[in-house]
C-alpha cells in the first residue's frame, strides 16, 4: 500500500505477539489522542481459508475476547526500515462475513483495563503516584508515573479529618479509570497507556529537552484552520479552596497574565472548587485550568501523507504559517491514522496551542 508517490508502506498484524496466519489486514482506523478517553482500532481483515487450512480464525475462539492485538507498519520503500507499531491494545469485538471472507476487529489500548476495573476499597497514607501504580497493578498493568511536584498525600491520612475518597464515604469513583483521571488532573499531569505501562507525567513545553517536535511544512494534502471568536471577549479562571478542619480558605482569580484575589468586572470567568489545597497549589491548578480551555481559541486540523512517527503529546511546526493568530509550533492533540487500499496510508492531525505544557 502506499501513501503517496513516493511511499511504499507494509501492514501486519500481531496477536498475542505473532504474525497472525489466514488474516492479512486490508486497511485500518487508528484514533489517537491526549484526550480522557482510551484509544482505538478497527481493522479490516481478509480471512483465507486456504491459509488457515480450516482452521477456525483467531477472532473466532472462545478465547478472542482481551487478545493482546498489535498493528504495525513498515516503510518498505526506506532501505534499513523497522517495523512501528501504530497501535497496542486489546480485542473487544468483531464483525465477520464468511461468504464475503472479510473481518473487521474493534479494539481498544490498555486503558481499557482501567475502565473494568471498578473501585470497590478504601484506601491509607497514599501519594498519588503510589495510588495509580497500584491501580496499574491490580489491573495487570506496569506503571512508570511521575506527577512531579504534586506527589502529595491522598484519600484516607494524617487525621480522620481527611477522609474524603473512601468507599464508605460514598465517593464519586465508580471506576480506576475515573479515579486515576481526576488524580492526573489534580497533578495537572498526562495520562496515557504506552503499550502494557500506564505512564503518567507532565506535559512537555516545545522547548523542553525530551519534547518530539515534527516539522510538517509542505506536508498538508488539506486543512483548516478554526479560531473561537466568543473566547477573545476575555477569560478567567477563578479556584476556591478550604480546609475543614483549620477553617481557613484560599481563593484566587487569574486571567492568563496575573493573579487576582477579587473577581475582574469583565471577562467570562470559569469557577473550580478543590478541597484541602494550599495557595500555591491553587495558583498551580488555576494556571493548568486557564491552559486547558484557553487551548480551544485556536484549532488547526490537517492531513497528511503518514508518518510513523507522530503521535499525540507531540509538536509540530509548519503547520499554519502565515496565520498570525497562531504560533510557530502546535501540540499534537490527536491523530487519526487511516490505511486503505484506493488511498494509502493518511492521517488527520488536531492540533491546539497548549503554551508551557500546563494543559
């Protein structure tokens, strides 16, 4: 299959670690992102009898359900080239049509794991991380998470006072997806599957040394550019906090230039309520919250010829030169990876400005 004139891309399949035999893939959809949401596949396969010499298909068996799945892809026309895995994760469900000898097999990557695990214990003198790590593990995962700075206490500690994520206490949690989330966002930290690990950090800013920033200049087969018209009136992030038991409260104003302690007369202001928090912390949630929605005034989406290589949580320059609302590099939200025999291998790529990695 090829991408463009000048690429010449190789597809396959691996379940549970091998080549699968009979079931070559004929295209795929492979959704990405940085979102709160796990990624996807679907996978179109054709099913060769004559290969599988009558042998029932994988997807068929009784145990198909949670295969570790793999789509990898090769530039072939690249002497020396590796095969990339595009995609990790898990089968959920197939669609099969043995008249017509074709599949298609819906999966989703190992955050899926999280998502049936449900929280059903209390839990001690925890540190964030050490909580995440532990859900990873229950949930047969490794776990590599640094929240940083935010590495505090969590849940039941110190004090009975604390108490505010048991099970008893009836918490919102339903699920170890829910839980570990909210406790990234409390970190203003990322998290994402990468592969069998549950990884947790901060986002990179573009000029930090371990950022992965891809020049995409003459690249674009089409995009578009959307600014958000209603967010330039002015917007302000306002986080209140308190703590029970000292009787005290911290609150604080900020509008992506300074921090205030009574509310601005103008401007569309956002309200947060986090419990137990020191004002530096405030002030550290307040600038991640302003970041995070601040980042939908400016959208572009593009296609491209695929690169192997791009992934969320990256950046991108030449992208929209010539816009001056927009800066010289864009974070990389979200890549639709699409491979299909009338059209290649593209992706459409969303990208924000997502300043100092805050968000």
């Amino acid at each position: 299959m090829s991408g463009s004139a000048s690429r010449v891309w190789s597809v396959r399949l691996l379940v549970a670690g091998a080549v699968s035999a009979g079931t070559p893939v004929t295209g795929f959809e492979i959704r990405a992102s940085r979102y709160e949401r796990c990624d996807t596949a679907e996978i179109a396969l054709a099913v060769d009898q004559t290969a599988l010499g009558g042998a029932t298909p994988w997807f068929a068996a009784e145990t198909a359900s949670g295969l570790d799945i793999s789509v990898q892809v090769l530039r072939a026309d690249r002497p020396g080239a590796s095969w990339v895995t595009l995609f990790r994760g898990v089968a959920d469900a197939v669609v099969w049509r043995p008249e017509d000898g074709r599949a298609v097999v819906a999966c989703r990557d190992y955050l899926s794991r999280l998502l049936d695990l449900r929280v059903q214990e209390a839990w001690l003198n925890f540190t964030a991380p050490e909580l995440v790590a532990a859900m990873a593990s229950a949930a047969g995962l490794g776990a590599s998470v640094d929240f940083g700075a935010a590495a505090g206490m969590t849940g039941q500690f110190w004090q009975i006072e604390h108490k505010r994520m048991a099970v008893l206490a009836q918490h919102r949690f339903q699920t170890a997806f829910d839980l570990a989330f909210f406790l990234a966002r409390e970190a203003c930290c990322d998290l994402y599957a990468d592969g069998t690990v549950l990884t947790a950090s901060p986002m990179p800013a573009p000029d930090d040394g371990t950022a992965v920033v891809h020049d995409l200049s003459g690249l674009a087969l089409a995009h578009d550019v959307r600014r958000d018209l209603t967010a330039t009136q002015g917007l302000v992030v306002h986080v209140a906090s308190w703590d029970g038991r000292q009787r005290s409260r911290s609150e604080i104003f900020y509008d992506g230039s300074g921090f205030s302690a009574t509310a601005p007369g103008s401007g569309l202001v956002h309200s947060f309520r986090v419990p137990g928090r020191r004002l530096d912390e405030v002030k550290s949630i307040a600038r991640w919250k302003y970041a995070r929605i601040a980042a939908h005034r400016l959208e572009a989406r593009v296609r491209i010829p695929g690169n192997e290589a791009l992934r969320p949580r990256h950046f991108a320059r030449g992208v929209v030169s010539g816009v001056s609302a927009f800066p010289a590099i864009l974070a990389v939200d979200e890549v639709v990876s699409r491979m299909k025999p009338e059209e290649g291998f593209v992706q459409e790529v969303v990208l924000r400005d997502r300043t100092g990695g805050l968000a």
